[in-house]
C-alpha cells in the first residue's frame, strides 16, 4: 500500500502525453452518450406507465407490466 501511495504522488505528467488523454476523453464520451440513450428510452416508458398523465389503463397496464419484467 504504501509502494502504490508513493508511486501515485507527485503525480508524473510526462506520462499524460502518451495516450491518457484519449482513452480519458473516449471514456467521457462513452459516459455521456450513454446516459443520453438511457435518458431517451426511459422518459417515455416513465410518461406512459404514469397513470396521472396517461389515464388509458391498458397502456398502463402494458407499461407497467413491461417494466416489471426487466
């Protein structure tokens, strides 16, 4: 543990150069788009399953029984 705490600080930027910033940069992107397409499905299954905004029960009842499932 303490090997790994000296190795970590000071932190060595001449290894940033070589290819973090990419991998870091692909990752945010990753996240992001990510949770952009969760956002998208979940919002109208969400709107559809609520009964106070959508008061035709049998597409509640289909949503509601969808979301169940997973």
């Amino acid at each position: 543990m303490q090997d790994l705490l000296r190795r970590m600080w000071p932190i060595a930027f001449d290894h940033y150069a070589d290819g973090v910033h990419d991998a870091l940069v692909d990752t945010l992107h990753i996240a992001s788009l990510g949770t952009i397409l969760a956002v998208a499905m979940a919002l109208p299954i969400g709107v559809l399953a609520a009964r106070n905004v959508v008061p035709f029960a049998p597409v509640n009842y289909l949503e509601a029984v969808w979301l169940q499932r997973w």
